[in-house]
C-alpha cells in the first residue's frame, strides 16, 4: 500500500486580515459575502469571477481567542473573535478571515505583543510586562521572578517568525526589542513627536 505522508493529503490553510481592526470587526463581523477574498492567496483564483459561479464558498464560522490590551492604553484581556472560513473550489484551500491584528498560531494579539516589545526595550523586567500584557492573575512560582513569553516572542523575531524584520540575529533581546518597535512605529506612521508605543500598536496589526 502507498503511503501519503499527512502533510500532503491537507488542504493548504491561509488566514486573510480585513480592514478592520478587532474592535471595528465585533461590533459588526461582515457579512459572508462582504469578507469574502477577492482572490485565492493560494491558487490566486477570482473569488467571485464576473458571470461564473463563486468559487470562494463560505465554509462557516471559527471561535478565536485573543489576549492582552485591545488598545495601547488598555488593561489586558481575553476576548472571544469570530472568524469567517471558506473554500477555495479551485484549489480547496481553507482560508480564514478575521481583523487584523492576530498573530497566527499565537493567542496573544500583535498590538500586546508590540507593546511587550517597547516594555522590554525600555529595561521593563518580565513580570511588569506580564501585569499589562496578560489578562491572567494566577502566577506559577517562576513566573514571579520571569515571563518566558516575552522572550519567546523575541526570539521568534530573531529569527524572522514574527513581524518580519530582517537583521536581529547579532542583537542581544533587549536591542532586538528596540529594533522591531522602531519597525513596527514605522509601518504605524509615526511621525516626529508621536509617541513610540502607540505607534507600535497600530504597526504591529500591519505587520502581523
């Protein structure tokens, strides 16, 4: 008997941002037809070509949970998001849409994440990020003196898995902290001035 290795018998998986930010998409989540892609980011098929049939399908909803602060002056949270699947028929790609600003395979938003960043650059110590990051008040017995979270998360942006800013490999964490907030209040349009750590947050729900 042949045997399919696993990965190649699933349907690739694509998450596509809206417009909209978390908040503008829970106030009013768009219809199936108004979030519906244009096109495939995987096969680049016309979702709605012009006399033919819909080829991006509604494929029904996905619960999604999102931690930390909804704005850069917010108290953390855990919130619940609802998420639009479909179907690609020409290439039978699963694809999610939902609001920009969630980080795929990661339960804390980009802007929390952000603002982590800009915490640690400034010499914040691991538990004070964890205070204004995480909605969770039970704390382990290392957790009281470090978050490893934090440092995961700069970590994965050394290497280019988060936020997609290129050169930190010779940096230590705190310098690599620095650079992707500068990145990211960059993509945010900060202009001269403007503070650094809002800018952040709304670069960060770009670059996620």
């Amino acid at each position: 008997m042949l045997h399919v290795p696993v990965e190649e018998t699933r349907s690739p998986q694509r998450f596509v941002p809206s417009e909209l930010g978390i908040e503008s998409w829970r106030e009013r989540m768009p219809t199936c037809a108004e979030a519906r892609p244009c096109t495939c980011p995987c096969c680049k098929a016309a979702g709605q070509p012009v006399g033919g049939r819909v080829v991006i399908v509604g494929h029904g909803l996905l619960q999604r949970q999102v931690l930390g602060p909804q704005t850069a002056t917010s108290v953390a949270e855990a919130i619940e998001v609802k998420l639009r699947r479909y179907r690609c028929r020409a290439c039978k790609a699963v694809l999610m849409v939902g609001p920009r600003g969630l980080v795929a395979r990661r339960l804390y938003g980009a802007g929390a994440i952000a603002l982590a960043f800009a915490a640690y650059a400034h010499g914040a110590t691991g538990p004070a990020i964890r205070t204004q990051t995480s909605p969770s008040r039970v704390v382990g017995g290392s957790a009281a003196e470090r978050w490893v979270t934090v440092e995961r998360w700069i970590e994965a942006a050394r290497r280019g898995d988060l936020f997609a800013v290129t050169g930190l490999g010779g940096l230590d964490r705190r310098s690599v902290a620095r650079q992707v907030v500068l990145v990211l209040a960059a993509r945010g349009g900060r202009l001269l001035g403007e503070d650094l750590t809002q800018a952040a947050f709304e670069g960060a729900a770009i670059a996620a």
